[in-house]
DNA sequence: ACGAAGATTGGCT
DNA sequence: GCCAATCTTCGTC
C-alpha cells in the first residue's frame, strides 16, 4: 500500500488520471481516529476552462472555483442542490483547474460506521452509489476543501489494482444539460460489471 | 440586493 | 417514474 503521492496528480492528462483512479481506495480518518475507506469504481473528468461543464468553465474564478486554480493533488468540496456534498480530486497544474468528480466506491473499511452517518442497517450498493451518497458515508463535507491529499483527514491509496482497459466503461456524464455538446463527451469512467457503480446511462 | 438553478438523493405514486 | 428537499452560488438588476 501507498499513499498517491502528489506527482500523479499534477500531470496533464485528466482523463487519463480518471482512469487510474479507478481501483484505488479513497480512505477517511478523523480526529476520532475512524477509518472508512471505499475501493473507487466511479469517476468523472472536468476538463477546466474549455469544458462547459466545469465550474471552471471559461476562466470563471469565484470564492467557490478558486481552489481549483491550485496544483493538483488537493480536494475541491462543494455543496450542490443544498445537501449533497461531492468530492473531486484537483489535478494538472497551478492556474488549471481540472478536477476529478468521484462518483462510486465499493466500500472497504469502516463499513458499521458508514451505515451510521448513512442512517442504514445492513449494507447495499447505495451505500456509496453516487458523489452525494460516498461523500456522506465518508464523513467528507466542504471543509475538506483545499485539504492536501497526503495526510489526514483525507487521502488515496495504491493497492496494486490497476483496470485493465476492456475493464472500463466511458460514458457521458450525467446531471450536466446545461453543458451543451460537451454534455456528449465520454468523460465518466467506471469498472464493468461492478455492483457498485450506478447503472449505465 | 434579488432570484433562478444546480456535477443528487430518496420517498411516494 | 416523478418530484420535493434545501441552501449556496452566481448572474443580473
């Protein structure tokens, strides 16, 4: 096991980075020492200013997107419909804010005390289906923003999974029709036949 | 300062 | 399958 260090978030290629995301573990761990982590089987790519569906789009810099200008390798957290937390992953370098939305998890650790912050009593796939679902499951909420991903309370691990190509499905994105034709591009990436992603578009 | 819409979820029909 | 929840963010007045 090892921590992703911060050199394989600051490259160029998000898309490609979305796709190694697939099989590692994003972990968890507060003050009350709790680890929860989940083996990531979701992920979507936002591509920074040229993408229409990034909140980057176009250059804009507000109090929300500024993060995203950073150098890779932090998390971007922001809050959507008033309720749902979703985490990203910052990537690429300073002054382009290219991120990674994750978007399922297979969960790993921690399992009772995810069922907790989720409110269930037995385990199953929504669990941690979906960005508003894992992030709650996590415990991750908005001050994580800026957090760098090296240390507590966040990072992701390597465990020596990588998927194979054949093994991953690209897809459009979803929740994005004010996009206009970058809704059409594949930039959602998830493991075939994993129980634990959402179900194909 | 005001109002519309959102990278979603879960409960109800 | 449809729709309300809920509040921040951002564009416009």
């Amino acid at each position: 096991m090892a921590i992703l260090p911060q050199n394989f978030y600051t490259r160029a290629d998000t898309l490609l980075i979305a796709q190694q995301l697939l099989g590692k573990h994003l972990v968890t761990q507060f003050a009350d020492g709790l680890r929860t982590s989940g083996r990531i089987v979701e992920t979507e790519a936002y591509l920074g200013r040229e993408d229409r569906a990034c909140h980057a789009w176009n250059g804009r810099f507000t109090d929300r997107t500024r993060v995203m200008y950073e150098s890779g390798g932090g998390a971007y957290v922001y809050l959507c419909y008033g309720i749902h937390h979703l985490f990203n992953v910052i990537t690429h370098r300073a002054g382009e804010p290219h991120a990674i939305l994750i978007r399922g998890l297979e969960p790993i650790d921690g399992i009772p005390t995810m069922l907790q912050r989720r409110g269930m009593a037995r385990i199953a796939p929504r669990l941690t289906a979906g960005p508003g679902a894992l992030a709650k499951a996590l415990g991750i909420d908005r001050s994580l923003t800026g957090h760098s991903l090296q240390s507590p309370p966040t990072w992701i691990e390597d465990h020596g999974e990588d998927i194979a190509l054949p093994e991953i499905i690209a897809s459009p994105r979803v929740g994005i029709d004010y996009a206009g034709e970058d809704a059409q591009l594949p930039y959602r990436f998830r493991i075939r036949n994993c129980k634990w992603t959402s179900p194909a578009k």
